[in-house]
C-alpha cells in the first residue's frame, strides 16, 4: 500500500498480508524445500539426513509419517521447529515430509 493508506481488516489488503504472514498455503512442497530445508537436508549439517538416503531415512521412515511430522514441526535435536520456517504451515511441512520420505524410501 502506499504510504499513508490504511489497511482495514476485511479489504483487500488485509487478506493479502494474512496469506503472506501465514506462510501462503499455495505453496508447493518441494519450493519450500528448496527454500527452508535444503541447506542442511542435501549437505548433512548437523547431521540432517541427507535427501535421497535410503540407508539414513530408512529407519526415521519406519517410525511412521505422524512421527516425523511431529518432529518437523515442533523440532528434533538441533533441527528447530519448522526447520526455521516459522512462516510456513503445518501443512506445508506436512508436505515436505511427504516428499522427502518420497525421495528417500
């Protein structure tokens, strides 16, 4: 908006700015892999699994989606919750989950 203009709750504005301070649920999984997740899931820092290791993820897979859903969205060792991406949904991370498990089984 312009400098002076206010944004009133209900206008079109306001819904535009809850989309992006909501993490935009139009997002796809693998665009949010790429920007929240890859860093450390395609490197190994601080011993993330690596995307694509059968032998690494084979035994997080075993444990069940619903526990490693809880794991990345509430964090897991030095993982932080969402994996740092705090503007992403729990659906979102939901679906990263799902396709790293699917790169990687």
């Amino acid at each position: 908006m312009p400098p002076g203009e206010v944004c009133v709750e209900g206008g079109e504005c306001a819904v535009a700015t809850a989309a992006v301070a909501g993490g935009g649920s139009d997002r796809g999984a693998e665009e949010v892999y790429n920007a929240a997740c890859m860093a450390c899931h395609m490197t190994g820092a601080a011993g993330a699994p690596i995307l694509g290791d059968v032998a690494a993820w084979s035994t997080r897979i075993a444990k069940g989606a619903e526990t490693l859903y809880e794991n990345a969205i509430n964090g897991i060792g030095v993982m932080p919750a969402k994996g740092g991406c705090m503007n992403c949904s729990d659906n979102e991370v939901k679906a990263v989950v799902d396709f790293m498990m699917a790169k990687s089984g």
